[in-house]
C-alpha cells in the first residue's frame, strides 16, 4: 500500500493543520518520517500543484474584463478594391 504525503505551511508538530490540497488533520513529524522510510510513499499531487502555484507569485487582482460581443473593426483601404 501506498503512503499519501500531504504538504503544509505550519512547521509545529501534534498541532490541527491545513494541509495545501485543503485537508485538515492532526500533524505528526514522527509518523511522516515513519511512513517515508518504511515502504512506498508518494507526495499529495494536489499539494504539490497549491505549492507550485504559491511559488509562481501571480497577482492578486482579476484579468480585466472583456467585451462580451467581439465587434469586428472597420476594415480599412477596402474602398479602393
């Protein structure tokens, strides 16, 4: 069976945690190093997506928004044709 790795912020151990993917549960340092060297384990993808997003620093602020019809521009140099 494969161990699931969740990745969080808070650094404090036996503490209710959020973990990146959205989770909350209870921390533990010993069970974490535990379940990485005594068998397979993989990292929470979800996790790993929260903290390569984090890691882009994308601004805050909505895209402008945009016309909801696109208008086609008057064509120009046309009239000589």
């Amino acid at each position: 069976m494969t161990c699931i790795i969740h990745r969080t912020y808070t650094m404090s151990d036996h503490v209710t945690v959020r973990t990146l993917c959205g989770l909350t549960m209870y921390s533990d340092h010993t069970a974490t190093r535990q379940a990485k060297q005594s068998g397979p384990w993989e990292s929470c993808p979800l996790c790993e997506t929260a903290l390569l997003l984090d890691s882009l620093q994308l601004p805050d602020t909505p895209p402008p928004r945009r016309p909801r019809h696109w208008i086609q521009p008057p064509l120009e140099g046309m009239e000589t044709t």
